[in-house]
C-alpha cells in the first residue's frame, strides 16, 4: 500500500501536528488520511462534512479533535468524493465506504479502538463483524443501524428522503438558501452564529451538490441491524436524547441490539456535541471510563512540580469530573478549579484533560507518551 505523507505545522489550542497521507482504494480512489497524536491506536471511520485539512482549525471539530488524540494515536480519513479524498468518484455505496475502511487500516498492526459517529456507526458495525480480530474496542456515537428509508417505508418516509436528497441538489454549496439553515439546524441547532456560518462553509469545500445528494440516497438504504446482533467485542453506544439529525431512537436501538452494550444518553441538541455544552463532559467521562484512563492516578509518584492542591484537583480530573463537580467536591469556587487545572496544563506541558491524565499515567509507568 502506497503512503505519501505531508507535515503540516503544529496546530494551535492543543491540537497536535497530523501527518497526512493516502491509501489507494480497490477501485483506484484515492483517499485522504491523517494521523495526530500518540499511543494506542483509534480509528474514526468516515462520515462526512469533513475536511482532515481544515478541521484542525474548525470550531465545531476542533475540540473533538484534541480530545480524541489525548486518549492516543488517532487516525481519520475523508470519504471517498469528499474533502482531499478523490473527488471524481463512480461508485458511492455503503459496500465501498467499508473497503475504503479497510485499505485506511491495512496497515495498523496492533488492535484497535473504532469510533463510529453518525453513518461511521453503521460503517464500525460492519468493520468491526468481518474483522474482529483487528477492533478492541467499538464507540458509536450519534449512530443508527438503519437509514430511514430502511427502517419505515411509509409513503411519509419516501417523501421525506426524496424531498432531502432534492434539495440538496437544488441548495448544496450555496450561500443564505433555506436548505442551508434547515440543513445546518439538523446537526447543530444551538451553534453559535459562527459555527453555523462555518459549518455552512464546509459544504462548499467537501463536496459537490451531486457527491452530496448520492451519498444522501446511500445512508437512507443503510440496514447493519442484524450485523449489530452479532458482535462480540465491547461496545460504548452515546446518543443525544435531542439529535434532530438522527433520532434517540435509533441509538437505543443499537445499544439494546449489541450484546452487552452500554448505553449512555446526553443531554443535548446537537448531532455534534459542542464543548461548551454539559453533555461534552458527559461524553468525555464516559470515554475516559471505557478506555481505561479513568484509573486512580498516584500522582504523588510523578515530578511535576506539583502541590498538594493541584494533585487533589488532579485525582478528580482522572475520574472524569468536571470543573463544576470538582468545586462542589473541594468546596472551592469554579474558577479556583478552572486556574488549577490551567497551571497543571502547564506545569505537565499539555493542553487538553486527556492529555494530562495520558502524560500522568506515563509518568507513573516510566514510558514516553
């Protein structure tokens, strides 16, 4: 398999510098991925409105960005027909979108965890069933089993669909059109004005009206439902109990169809979660818990420089507590909590919580992060 790698410069607030390359698909597509920072390996699987060149600097994907690379080496990719992915593509099918997956993993070696949002879902499911000995863990995240027009079809359900993917056709790309802001309100409905501009932006530069509209018509006729009852590996199933993009429904589906599953409901609006929300830590706390970094930190045993009441605020961090939980547990102000966990980012050399508890778990073990 054929890699060429860029650099691109250290990405500002946290973010680490990602290295992208590509891997040549069955049918020739070529598909755009990145890797940013270190240790075990994730993999998100595609799904779109992307752009692994731009989504460094994105205010609604940065955050997510930096959190995920703090848990370890994450990998992403561009679907075919989007973002630096080959944009001149014929075939857009779920079967495709799954070999793409698999030319983008050809090459880890070791097992890894797959995070699934939105279609990814669906894509990690079936990843996930044909290769079990390559995915450890499984994250599903804002996902469904079934596309709408595989699970009602209602005379309703087919106008619904039809009407989308025409619009899309008709709207896609273009400034201040209805479908913009109806389309925009799908996935983040309590965006800032800035967020909603960019996000309107990105269809622009991910991809075409036509690649849009047939990949709508592909995610309609997803059906992984059977597939899903048959996994054998742990499985972290997080759904936004007001997501108008894909309803609650569906990811309870799926964590009521995986054996085993847990199931964790967020309180929120958005298809994706923002950081400024609660929900955010929510997510995060349940990320730290099921990847293994929520253990007890005996932060005493590292030399950071730091004091007693830093590694007080430290512990509670590990546990995946929020600022606002640490003030009420310490029975200190927010901001107090808040200044402390700043100058233990500096004093560990980090940006994000993950990160810290990643750099203190390595200190503790004598590896480097």
């Amino acid at each position: 398999m054929r890699r060429d790698v860029i650099l691109l410069p250290m990405m500002r607030r946290g973010v680490p510098k990602q290295d992208i390359f590509f891997v040549t698909a069955k049918d020739g597509a070529r598909i755009a991925c990145a890797s940013s920072g270190r240790g075990p390996t994730i993999v998100r699987a595609a799904h779109w409105l992307t752009h692994i060149s731009r989504d460094l600097d994105s205010p609604v994907w940065q955050h997510w960005l930096a959190e995920l690379t703090g848990f370890g080496r994450l990998v992403r990719y561009d679907l075919r027909g989007c973002g630096l992915s080959s944009r001149n593509i014929s075939e857009i099918s779920f079967e495709a979108w799954l070999s793409d997956l698999e030319a983008v993993t050809e090459a880890i070696d070791e097992p890894f965890t797959l995070i699934g949002m939105s279609q990814g879902a669906a894509l990690s499911i079936a990843y996930a069933l044909r290769h079990p000995d390559k995915v450890e863990r499984l994250v599903l995240i804002g996902g469904y089993a079934r596309g709408l027009l595989a699970r009602d079809t209602s005379d309703r359900a087919r106008l619904e669909a039809a009407t989308l993917t025409n619009l899309m056709r008709l709207g896609w790309g273009r400034d201040d059109t209805a479908f913009n802001q109806v389309f925009t309100h799908l996935f983040i409905p309590d965006g800032t004005l800035a967020q909603h501009k960019w996000w309107r932006s990105l269809e622009q530069d991910t991809a075409s009206a036509d690649i849009a509209a047939r990949t709508m018509e592909t995610l309609h006729r997803i059906d992984v439902l059977n597939l899903a009852a048959q996994l054998k590996v742990p499985t972290l199933v997080l759904h936004a109990n007001g997501d108008a993009r894909v309803p609650f429904a569906q990811g309870r589906e799926l964590a009521m169809t995986i054996p085993d599953a847990k199931f964790v409901p967020l309180d929120s609006n958005n298809h994706v979660l923002l950081d400024t929300e609660p929900a955010w830590n929510v997510l995060l706390s349940s990320l730290q818990d099921f990847l293994g970094t929520s253990a007890d930190l005996a932060v005493s045993d590292t030399d950071f420089g730091l004091t007693t009441a830093e590694e007080q605020v430290l512990t509670l961090v590990a546990k995946g507590l929020s600022n606002s939980e640490i003030a009420e547990l310490l029975d200190k102000s927010e901001k107090t909590v808040r200044n402390q966990v700043s100058s233990l980012f500096d004093k560990v050399g980090v940006h994000t919580r993950s990160e810290l508890i990643v750099r203190v778990l390595s200190a503790q073990t004598g590896q480097t992060p």
